[in-house]
C-alpha cells in the first residue's frame, strides 16, 4: 500500500559535509539504509556566497526524494534534511544515520501527508 511520509528535520551541528563527493555517498548511504531505490543522484552542489554558504545534495528516490542542505558559515552549523517516500521508513534509522554530523540539537516533523498533514 502507497504511504506518503515526509520527515523534515532542522539540526545544528558540530561536523557538517563539505566535501561534495562525500556528501553524495552520505546520502546514497541513508538511501540504502532506509531501503530505498535511487533512480537519480544523489547530485550535490557547494555554494561559496556569503551568508549563503554551504551545500545542498539531493536524490530522486523510487518513491519520492531526499534533499539535505548545509549552511556552515556559523557555529554550529545548519542542516536541514527532507525525506518525502511512499514507502514506510523508521525515524530512528534516520536519526541513527545523522549521528555523523555531530548534531547539537535536532528537531522534527513527521507527517502522513495521506489526507492533509497529520503528525505522526
């Protein structure tokens, strides 16, 4: 049966990706671990303009999509991270997963985006 699941999570952290190549295999890795199917990506991108500097790495996913952003100008750093699948996924390897970056505080949403926007 279709789900329609998203996870939106806003963290500071201590050790945000900046390396694109890196980035982009982070990414494939919590694709495979929630058991998902990349159809395209992960692609990423760093931005260098001030104020706005840091990276965003995205894959279309079997079921929808994943995208993380970095700003990491500041201390600790911003990572933002959108996870959208028709498919169930458990938060807690999500959360497992995001433990590399250090994360000083994390916060969420989950939402069963079925009929309207339920918190889950």
């Amino acid at each position: 049966m279709t789900k329609h699941l998203h996870l939106i999570v806003r963290a500071t952290v201590e050790k945000p990706q900046t390396d694109q190549i890196l980035a982009r295999l982070e990414l494939q890795d919590l694709i495979d671990l929630i058991d998902m199917r990349t159809l395209s990506g992960p692609h990423s991108e760093y931005v260098h303009t001030p104020g706005n500097r840091g990276m965003t790495v995205s894959a279309i996913i079997e079921t929808s999509h994943v995208v993380m952003h970095t700003w990491d100008e500041q201390s600790p750093a911003l990572v933002q991270l959108d996870v959208y699948s028709c498919k169930q996924f458990e938060l807690q390897t999500v959360f497992d997963w995001f433990a590399q970056y250090k994360p000083v505080k994390i916060e969420y949403k989950f939402l069963d985006r079925e009929s309207g926007l339920r918190e889950i």
